[in-house]
C-alpha cells in the first residue's frame, strides 16, 4: 500500500502499470502513460521524489481517488 506522499519516478510507474496503465512511451518532452484513451503526462526522470501536490495532480488527471491509489 503506497503512502499519499512524496514517491520516486520508479515506484509511480509501477503502480501506474498495477492500476492498468501501459508505458511509459517517448512523446514529445515527456514520457507518457496510456489506459484505454487517457493519456497521462509523467514527470522526467530528475534527482529527488515527486511530491506530494504533484502527485495529487498526476492522480486527479488519471481519475484516480486517493483510497484507490492506497489500497494498491
């Protein structure tokens, strides 16, 4: 179960695939994630944790609510 809170690049991609996500695939400046139609946008690779309000953003964008994001 993955904490609401700063998480690395890495560990976000494996989620995103437990979650049905497919990538991430090279467009453009950034990494993509794909599910059905949803394409969603991650960040570059860079030192340091993604935080927690881009997170917030990251899930809002893929429809996903904080007790589904936990329970993975």
């Amino acid at each position: 179960m993955p904490k609401f809170g700063p998480i690395s690049r890495r560990e976000l991609i494996r989620i995103l695939r437990m979650l049905g996500f497919e990538g991430p695939l090279t467009g453009g400046n950034h990494q993509y994630m794909v599910k059905g139609g949803l394409k969603l946008f991650i960040p570059n690779p860079h030192q340091g944790d993604i935080s927690r309000a881009l997170l917030s953003k990251i899930l809002k964008q893929a429809g996903i609510d904080k007790e589904e994001w936990e329970k993975c």
